[in-house]
C-alpha cells in the first residue's frame, strides 16, 4: 500500500454535539463531513456485511440525533481512523482514502448518498 503517497489528516475538528467533522490533510486541503454521511456510510462489517463493497444505509436518513454524533475517534495505525458514535456503534474503520473519496460527497442532495458505490 503506497502510504507515504495517500495523504493523511494534520488535524481533525469535531466539536463535541456537531454533526460535521472537519479534516485538514498533508497536502493542504480541507474536507468536511456530514456525520450522517459518514455514519450512512460505515463500512464495517456489520452494517455492510462480509460482502466485498460499500453502500449507503438507509437507516442513516431516519438516525437519531445520538448515532449522529461521535463519541470517539481513534487513529488506526497510519492508515485510517475508528469512530465510535454516541449510541455505542464502533467497529467503522475509516481509511485516509476512503475519506477522500467521501469528501466530494459533501453539501450534495441525498441522492449522491444513496448512488454512492465503493467496490
Ligand atoms: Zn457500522
């Protein structure tokens, strides 16, 4: 895996009760995050099951206010970050190229999360 060339977060802002988190990368750039986003879009295996690819899940359009917000977040390794959400769902592994992949999501109509394919 070409690490040293996918870019990785500098700093991380998800202030405690907001619904967006906010990424600064090595190469400059900034990307934003609805959590509904990111939680419609888990990708662990129990909310995507032990087949290969990720879609959205529906359940994220009707999530309460609590599974939106993160209670945790962790680095894993030197590749990705683990969210815990504030109902107690852990187990995403978010890796630094998925999240880029995902930013181009931001601010677009709910349609763009329900087409979203990551094979
Ligand atoms: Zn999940």
């Amino acid at each position: 895996m070409p690490a040293n060339r996918t870019p990785h977060p500098t700093k991380l802002r998800s202030p405690r009760g907001a619904q967006l988190t906010e990424i600064e990368w090595s190469d400059g750039k900034t990307t934003r995050y609805e959590h509904r986003t990111l939680r419609g879009l888990c990708p662990c295996a129990q909310c995507q099951g032990h087949d290969r690819g990720i879609r959205w899940l529906e359940s994220a359009e009707s999530a309460s206010k609590l599974a939106l917000e993160l209670s945790e977040i962790e680095q894993v390794g030197n590749y990705a970050v683990g969210l815990t959400w504030g109902d107690g769902h852990s187990g995403g592994i978010y890796s630094f190229e998925y999240l880029r992949e995902l930013a181009p999501l931001h601010d677009r109509p709910i349609e763009y999360l329900r087409a979203f394919r990551r094979d």
